[in-house]
C-alpha cells in the first residue's frame, strides 16, 4: 500500500520518486494487542521546486505515523533544449533541479 501511494504522489506532483533500501517489520502492541507494521525506507526525489515541496507536503500527510530523518535539498542547474519553432534555431536555457532525499519510518495499524 505505501509503494502504491508513493507513485500516486510520484504521478500527481509530476516528480521523479526512488524508494530503495525498503525495510518492514510487524511490531506487536504489547497489552494492548494491536499489531503494527513498520516500514523504514530511503527517498529521493527530483523535479521543479514547487513540486518538490509538494511532494514534500503529501508524504508528511500520509494516514500513517510518519517520520523524517536525514532530509537533504540540493539544486542543479541543467541546460534544456526548446524545439525549433517557425524555422527559428532551438533555445538553450538553464533550469534549476531540485533533488530531495530523506529516510522516513512509517508506523501502520494492520
């Protein structure tokens, strides 16, 4: 269920998602006997500013207990290549690539 909410987000901001390093393990509620499940993963993610923090925002807002740890932004700049318009040479211009990588832990009720 997480992978497939990952890629609905991935999808919905129009950003690039990696997941690696997927770790889950069932975790027993003690007296009170609910069972838990943990899941520890590794996310990157690649796209414009706004979408960035978008994604940002709609992972925090998973219905699961979340939580971030070693959390990194870094910005690259890569040259973009229009198409030829009217016979016109292409244009080349910079744009700016936000890259997001954090370690997250999500507690769910099974």
């Amino acid at each position: 269920m997480f992978i497939e909410r990952m890629e609905t987000i991935c999808k919905e901001t129009v950003t690039e998602v990696q997941l690696s390093g997927i770790v889950t393990e069932a975790v027993e509620g003690g007296k009170s006997g609910v069972k838990f499940s943990q899941i520890k993963a590794d996310i990157t993610a690649t796209g414009s500013w706004t979408n960035i923090m978008r994604a940002l925002i709609l992972i925090e807002n998973l219905p699961y207990g979340v939580s971030f740890s070693d959390v990194r932004l870094e910005s690259e700049s890569s040259d973009v290549e229009s198409l030829p318009v009217g016979g016109k040479a292409p244009v080349v211009k910079k744009v700016k690539v936000w890259r997001l990588s954090l370690d997250i832990k999500i507690v769910a009720i099974d």
